[in-house]
C-alpha cells in the first residue's frame, strides 16, 4: 500500500468509526433531544465562523489573489475567481452563517415512523403484540466533491451532521486555504460538541478522492457537485450509489393550447433567468400549429432579441426566415439544428429548436434526449378546456423525469423554491431520491420489530396448527416505537 | 458487435421501448383505471397458466428428469431437483397461480401522492396558485436475474407488471424448458392485454446477463435472487443500481436481563426454523453475566441436542466444557470459534457464539461483522425494567442494519411477514429500498409542479422588489394532481 492510500484508508475508516460512534453517544437520547444535540453542534460552527471571520477573510483574499493572478493569465474563467470570493459580494459571508443557523431550525429528517403495522395482537391472557416500524434513520458516511465555491463546505457539513451522517469532504484547489480555515471551524466546532472529531473530515487532492470512491466498505453515497465531466468521471470511477446530475438537459414543450402570454413568458423565464443553471431549458419543443398561429414566430422574437441563439429544424426555421429576419437584424443568431443540438447541454443563450405534431412526439423526444432533470409543459390553464388537460395528464404520466411542471418555470427545480430549506443537489437517478434533494435525500430507513409482553415472538408460533397465532397486519399510529 | 451483443442489445432497447410506449398507452386514463388494466394483465396471466398446466407439467417433468440424472451423477443437488419441481409438493403449482391474482388485488404503488405542498398563493383577483406533488411512479426497466425455482418467473413478471415497470427475465438453466413455457403464457397474457408484448421478456444464458448488466442506458433496476456468489458477481459487473443482498449474516444478542425461557425460545427458532435461510441466525452474542446465570448453559444444551454445531470464544467454551460436555455426548459438535466464523454465513447447522461484556460491545461485533440484513436483541420484555429498555434502545438506534428486532424471532424478516403481500427480496442496501422489499421497492417518485390559471408562474415574479410573490411552503393536501 503507498502512503497515500494508506492515509486516505485512515480517513476513510475514522469516518466510519466516527460515525458509529454518533450513533453511540446519541442512542441513549430521546429523537428529540438526539437532534437538539445536533443542532447544538450546527450553532458551534456558525459561531466558530463568526469568531474565525477575519482569519477566513485572509485565507481568501489570499485564494482570490491567487486565482485572479490565474485568470490574467488566461487559466482560470473570471466565473471562477467570483465564485470563490466569500466577501465581495454584500450579504454572501453573512447568508452562509445564518444557513447554519437556518439548517438547525429545520425539522430533523431522521427518526421519524413512515409505516407501522401490528404484525400479530397479543394473545388472550398472555398479553405481547408484535409490532413492526419503519423509522428513519442516517445513510452512514457521505463523500461529498465539489468545485470552486468554498461556502459550499460549511452547506454540505450542516446537511451532513444535521441529518446524522459522516461526512469527507473535498473542496476545489483554488479554494485550499480559505477550506483549510472552515475547515478549522468545523472541527472546533465539533470538539467543543458531544459529537466524534472525525464526523466531518476534509481531503485536498483528486488522487485521495480516487482511492476513497472505491472504498464500499466505508463509504455509503457519493455526492458530487459541479460540472458534467466531475459527475461523470465520479459514476465511472465508484460502485457507490451517487447522488446527483451529469446532465441538465430540460425541456419546454408548447402544446396547441398555449395562450400566447404565457408561454412566451414561461419559457423566456425558464431560459432567461440564469442560463447557466442546470434547471434552465436547453430545448424548446413547439406544436406544429404555432407555425401559423403567430406563437412561434412571437417567442423566436422574443428570444432573438434578448440575445438567444436558435438552433431550428426546417419548419421552425422557415417561419423564422419568412417572417422574422425581414424585420429584425438577428441573421447572426439564427442557424439549422443538427441532431447532436438536441443532445446539446449549453448553460449558455442557447436553445434548440424542434416543431412537433402532437404531445406524444413531444415526449418520445425528451425520453430519447432529456436527462430526466426536468421538462414542462405549456398549455391551456387547467381551470381551462379538457383537450389541454389531457395534453398535460399525457404529458405529466408518460415521462419519467424527475421533476415535470405544467404551467411552471423549469426554474422552480431548486430545494429552496420546493420549500426544503436547504439542498444537498438535484438528482437525476431512479432509485433513492430525485429531482431537488433536501435533508430528506441523506436518511435512509430501517425495520424496527418489537415483541411485547413475556410471549416468545418466533415464527414457528404461527405454523399452520392447532393454536396457531394469526396474523393481524393492520395499520398502528406511527410513531416512534418506545423500546 | 457480436451477434449475440446485436440480439441482447435488441431486447434490452425493446424493453424501455415497451416501457415507455406502456406509460403511454396509459397516460390518458385515471390512476384506478390505469391499475385495474394492469391488475386485468394479471389475471390473464392467471388464466394462460391454467390454460397450459398440462403444457407446463410435461415441460417441468423433462426439466426435473433431467436434473434426477444430473442429481445421480453428483453434478446437481437434491435440493436443487426439488426446487424445480412445480408439482410434487401439494399446492405448490395452485399457490403460484393464485400468487398472481394476489397480485393483482393489492394496493397499486403507483400514483400515490407522498407530499403536497403549496409553494405561492393564487394572487389577488387574478387567481393561480403553484402548487408541488411528489407522486409514486415505475422505475423504468428492471432485469431479475435467479437461479432453479421456475415460479419466482411468474412471481416477479407479475411484480413488475403491477408497479408499472418492463421486466427483463432471467432463470436458471435446469428450469429452461418450464421456464420456455411460462414466458409463453406470460406473452399470450399481454398479447390479451393492453400492454405492450415486450413489457415482460426473457433471456436465457450468462452471457446475455453479462451483456445486460452494462447497459444503463436501458435498463435501471437489477434484481439478483439467488446465492451469494451470485449477487457478489453482478455487484461487480453493473454500475446499475442493484436490489439484494449478497450476506445475510444475522446475529442474536442476548442481554443481561434476558428472561432464560424468552432467550431459549428466540434463539432457536431464529437459528432452527430454517437453517438455510437468509434470515436465520449465524453468530450469537451472549452477555458475560449468562456465563454464571445458567442460561449459557441452558442455550448450549439446547442447541447442541438439536445437532448445531458451535464455533464458541474462549470464555463461553469453558462453560460448555466444563458443565455440558461431562453430561451431554455431544464434544463432536463444539469447537473453538476462528475469527473467520464471526464473517461466516453457515446457512447450516451450525452456530458462532460469543461472550461480550455489554450491548456496546454487540453492537461494535455486528458493525465489524454483520452485514445490514436482520438482528435482534433479547433483553427483559418492554413492559419491564428501564435498564433493559435502554439495552433495546442503544441496541435498535446504533445499528444500522435494515431490520433491528427487540424480543422477536430474526425470522420475521419477510415481505409477507411484514405484510407486504408479496416480496420482491430483501435489501441490505443503503439508499433506496432495504430490508423485505414489497412492491414498493419497484416504484420511485417524480414531482409534479402545477400551476393553476392564466397566471405566468415564472421565478422571476419573486424576485425581491415591489410586488414580488411570496413562497407559502404549506402542506395541502395529498393527492394526485389534477392536470
């Protein structure tokens, strides 16, 4: 074994065993009062941060220094050096320490009973039923990699130690001093909590991160953040579950129905509103009766002129060179889709354009070229006529994308805007959770079975037979089993 | 590309086409009548096997003729001959049709709304409000992968059909000729049906399962049933998320307070009821104190005159040396215990046992050792002393097994023990389904956002400024949204 791998099997495994250990020194508390213990330990943090400002300030303006020194010379986006800074802009430091705070108020994912069920009453005399409940409870250790933006630490600790589990973490090179200090917070944190000093730990460098992707045996779920190339060289490299997107390839479709005003104004604001952002569209599906009905030659207007170059297939693209190039100066932004367009995630102003027959061409092209983020739909509103509605109910049932809107803005894909208070990222898998993942995506459940009373609950009790005990399988309350 | 790739590339692709179209031909009904074609698919399942039961016997009786020789040959084990066998043991082939319509008649897992919540407000006159749904739905294409028992095909075709998913089937090679047949009745059912004819497929060597197994892009869900060496190697070939589990290594502690008829009872039907099964027990912990309480004793002698052979610790080996062997002729079936016997999963006769100082220590053995499938713990019963109760408690909240049983048999890990009516397996995972799966563990969910009137619900409305939107983040109520 190099040293290196050795070190990072250490990280890995005191991870674990601190996480083991949490469950210990907490296991003798009421849910209750195992929370409050937590979010004890999420106010250590904000305050070490608070107490820690002016050293973190310095850590930096060091790192920015550094990276705007790079972006002169060409080797780093100025996007970069902007995300990295904790302090230029008014209200970022501040926000990051109240979102510890905030992450303390939310309600604790864990512990609670999503399923009880009376698996057998008591018999007569002897007394003892035999209950069964499924509570919540931590994944385990969490591996979390992301880019550039260094309030990103502080987020994923608070998520992390609010919602029970270890965590590793590994910032961006660029932000190595400023993580080193909140790091340091963290860990003050921490020592001065009942909390192990190890349940949050940080690693620096891609090598470590590509030794700890394979340890299955200590590590739990993987949750990468940041670019496409991050993600897919993470879901390539580990058999860990992770949790997350590669792709934000979303979708608008505008049905038949469409008012005019809203749509125009939809898919502008699905497009417009932060064209890099993930949840933003990349492609816009039109019905073929906008060719004529005016909407389709209103909305490429409309994106023209705030700068948005289409990418159209032959029919949106004789519309747009019969009856919008004559009068607007936009040539320049206007050229053929190629297949690999529709494919194409740009977080740019961008789109692709496709003119379809009906709701069910609309869909067979998101399933063949959507990630499975998200995709709305624009149609008549719903207090509106039937065909919309049916349009929509087609629309919302056939595709499998995690998020599916009617009449909304590809925007509102966001955990904040869900209402979850604070999000670990959106996932685009099948299984565990998808779409805006809160607190909620970091808990998995476990099977509590209680047998009451002096009766010995074993199975043979209810082999078919004179006396046999039956099975009762009726819904109890849910509520966290008293053992 | 080989043809064998080319042709399992072709069932894989027809799958999610069958898949999709599936949702499709679907979409325009409501969720009950969606269900009921899919409980109708069932019941034309039902009727096909009944139609070809003698087809289905003669093609089964050359399967277990073949696997008789086999068996003499020493190639194949008994076990596995009876396994085959659809109707030698009494009721066996009835219970697997009537399986099917049980099927059929249980709850849909699909389209049930688990959270509702109004994000804004309708605003004032010009009505509208946002609205957020997380609704149940299919996973997509699943591929199950078992081993002999001809009827898990019925079984697991009728699961996937019920929840909504295409099922790629594949069963072992001794029951090929039953297994022909019955992917013949299951394709007639569809044909019947409104389903697509290719929702349920069948494949029949490894070398298409390990074509299979890398092609994510199709299929989302594997599903492995069968032995550990089986599991372990599609673990290790798919980067697809994999339902099962691989060890089911069980452990029984007995605490300090336990009562001694209590912890007898438990502790052998937990080991005895079904020695080769995933849920019986393999290691026992017992608390110092039974050294000198009498009840080690009582449980060595026990076990050991039913013929389980015990791999003992030093300090619980004296005990049976010195007060059992001198009485009982059964120094052939105790031995030291290695540390390999504490990661053994015997799904035999035969029982690992050792001493620990306090549930602590237990629960520190069955992290290192376990493997996330079923443990109890056996203390005073919940209606007594508070010091046992807090032994339950340390025990259920620090393990993070699937199942954490108090004073009930580990035997009650099972799907229809549970009350799920059918079992898809069971899952030591972390994310997603653990524990018994039902029906439940083959759907996923997807968030439905709808927003109601002639309103443009766009983000860009609630950013701050003079008549901004404000979010509401209040529960309504859940149902399937009306679209």
């Amino acid at each position: 074994m190099t040293q290196d791998l050795h070190d990072v099997a250490v990280v890995a495994k005191d991870a674990r065993t601190a996480y083991e250990e949490s469950l210990h020194l907490l296991s003798e508390l009421s849910p209750a009062e195992a929370d409050a213990a937590r979010s004890d330990t999420l106010r250590e943090i904000a305050a070490a941060l608070e107490r820690l400002e002016h050293e973190i300030k310095a850590a930096n303006e060091r790192d920015v220094e550094e990276a705007t020194l790079l972006a002169k010379q060409g080797k780093l986006s100025k996007q970069m050096v902007s995300r990295l800074d904790l302090f230029a802009k008014p209200g970022k430091w501040d926000s990051m320490v109240k979102g510890v705070r905030d992450v303390a108020k939310l309600a604790s994912p864990l512990d609670i009973c999503t399923r009880a069920t009376r698996l057998a009453e008591g018999q007569e005399g002897a007394g003892g039923a035999l209950d069964m409940y499924s509570v919540t409870c931590p994944i385990g250790v969490l591996l979390c990699i992301f880019e550039a933006r260094p309030e990103v630490i502080v987020n994923i600790a608070s998520l992390a130690v609010k919602s029970g589990n270890a965590a590793i973490l590994k910032g961006g090179k660029e932000s190595r001093r400023t993580a080193a200090v909140l790091a340091r917070c963290i860990a003050e944190a921490l020592s001065r909590s009942v909390l192990p000093l190890n349940l949050v730990q940080m690693v620096n460098t891609r090598e470590e991160i590509q030794h700890l992707v394979k340890m299955d045996e200590f590590i739990d779920l993987v949750v990468p953040r940041g670019s496409k190339e991050l993600v897919l060289s993470i879901q390539n490299e580990t058999r860990i579950p992770v949790l997350g997107h590669a792709d934000g390839l979303c979708s608008a479709y505008v049905h038949s129905d469409a008012p005019h005003a809203l749509a125009c104004a939809l898919v502008l604001d699905s497009k417009l509103d932060y064209p890099s952002a993930c949840n933003a569209i990349e492609t816009l599906l039109v019905h073929k009766d906008h060719l004529t009905s005016g909407l389709w030659k209103e909305l490429a207007i409309a994106l023209l002129t705030k700068g948005v170059r289409l990418h159209c297939d032959a029919r949106s693209l004789e519309v747009v060179r019969n009856e919008v190039l004559p009068t607007h100066d936009v040539a320049s932004l206007v050229e053929a889709a190629t297949k690999a367009d529709y494919k194409t995630e740009y977080l740019d102003l961008e789109l692709a354009v496709r003119v379809t027959d009906h709701v069910e061409a609309a869909v067979d092209h998101i399933n063949r070229n959507g990630s499975g983020h998200t995709d709305i739909i624009i149609c008549a509103p719903c207090s509106g006529a039937k065909k919309s509605m049916s349009a929509a109910a087609i629309f919302t049932r056939s595709l499998s994308s995690s998020s599916v809107f009617v009449n909304a803005s590809s925007r509102f894909a966001d955990g904040f805007r869900f209402g979850f208070g604070a999000e670990v990222g959106i996932s685009t898998a099948r299984t565990h959770a998808r779409g805006p993942v809160g607190l909620d995506g970091l808990v998995t459940y476990k099977y509590i079975v209680k047998g009451d009373g002096d009766v010995a609950h074993t199975v043979g009790a209810f082999a078919p037979g004179e006396n046999a005990r039956a099975w009762a399988h009726t819904p109890i309350e849910k509520v966290y089993p008293s053992v």
